[in-house]
C-alpha cells in the first residue's frame, strides 16, 4: 500500500474515532461506504455485523450507557490489493 493510501485510511480511522466519541450517529454513517453489506466484526465475544445499519443501531444503543467515549488505536493494520483496502485494528 503506497504511503499516500496509508495517511488517507488513518485520517478516516481519525475522523471515525472523532464521530463516535461525539456520538453522531450521522456522521459517524457517512463515513462508511454507502452499500448496507459489510462485515464487521467488534471487540467482544459474538460481536459481528453482516449490515452497516444494523452496525450504526447497535454503536447508538451502546452510546446510551458512556457518558463520554474516548477512542484509542493501539495498533493497526492496513493490507490493500489494487484499489481496495483492509484494516484491522
């Protein structure tokens, strides 16, 4: 993955962890892609989505129990083959 590519997945990463310490689910949708299936996968046992809506309803709920949400990267990996790019982290 070129560095160019690189820098513009960690400003969305950037951006992401901004919207959901906000909790603006709106802007926090309109950074993922505008198809509803994907596949995410969460932190904790049995966390997955296979709709990034279902995936937006669920961050909402969960938004209703942190009175305020700070979002740290510990790591992250970014794979790219042609123009598509996967990330863990």
């Amino acid at each position: 993955m070129s560095d160019e590519a690189s820098v513009e997945v960690r400003n969305l990463l950037t951006k992401m962890a901004e919207a959901f310490a906000e909790k603006d689910s709106e802007k926090y949708r309109d950074l993922f892609t505008k198809k509803t299936d994907v596949v995410i996968y969460g932190s904790q046992v049995g966390e997955k989505w296979t709709n990034i809506n279902e995936y937006i309803k669920s961050a909402t709920e969960g938004w209703k129990y942190a009175e305020k949400i700070t979002v740290i990267y510990n790591w992250i990996s970014i794979q790219s083959s042609g123009k598509v790019a996967w990330l863990a982290t």
